[in-house]
C-alpha cells in the first residue's frame, strides 16, 4: 500500500507549507459527494492521529486515514501546469469512472 508523488507535487507542497509558516504535510483523503460518488480533499496537516498512515517522498510527507486508503491505494499525486490552470492530478489506478465535469470518481 503506497502513495506516490511527482517531484513537481512536492516541491509545490514544500512551497506551500513554507509560506504557510507550520505544519508537518498535507492530508490526502476522499469524501462523499458529486454525481460520481467520491471527491479527494487535501488539506494541511498540523498533527496526525496514531491510526494515520504517513508516506514520504523528497521530505514532503502525505498523511492519509485508514478509510481513505482503500480507494486511493496506489495513487500518484502530481502538479500540473496547463495554459492558464495549475492544479494536483490524482492519477489513481482504481478508478473506474469520473463525471463529466472531472470533479468526483467512482471505484
């Protein structure tokens, strides 16, 4: 069980949680919502919780929760720019569809 990352997500995480001021990473998980199902939340990490399950990757660390892992199992984290639009990609192998907006998944 593993999360990845491109060395371009993580230098834009460093960034980040530099300009932040604190915190140790950033949480990877998913929730409930869209037409497909499922939705990736990221967000900083301050503190983790003992069941959290940490990956770490050029010294940037993903902390993700027991729950989540069973639909982002195996997910490479990348930052992408194109044209005018920057954002994280989830390049996830266990997706079996997406709605047509991009915004939710389904496994």
């Amino acid at each position: 069980m593993a999360i990845t990352m491109t060395s371009a997500a993580a230098k834009h995480i460093e960034t980040a949680l530099a300009n932040r001021g604190k915190g140790i990473g950033i949480r990877l998980g998913v929730r409930t919502t869209g037409c497909s199902g499922m939705a990736y939340v990221l967000e900083f990490v301050d503190d983790t919780d003992q069941s959290d399950l940490i990956f770490e990757q050029d010294g940037v660390k993903v902390i993700v929760d027991p729950k989540s892992l069973i639909y982002i199992d195996g997910t490479e984290l990348d930052f992408v720019r194109e044209g005018l639009n920057e954002g994280f990609k989830f390049n996830n192998p266990n997706v079996r569809g997406e709605c047509g907006c991009g915004e939710s998944f389904n496994i």
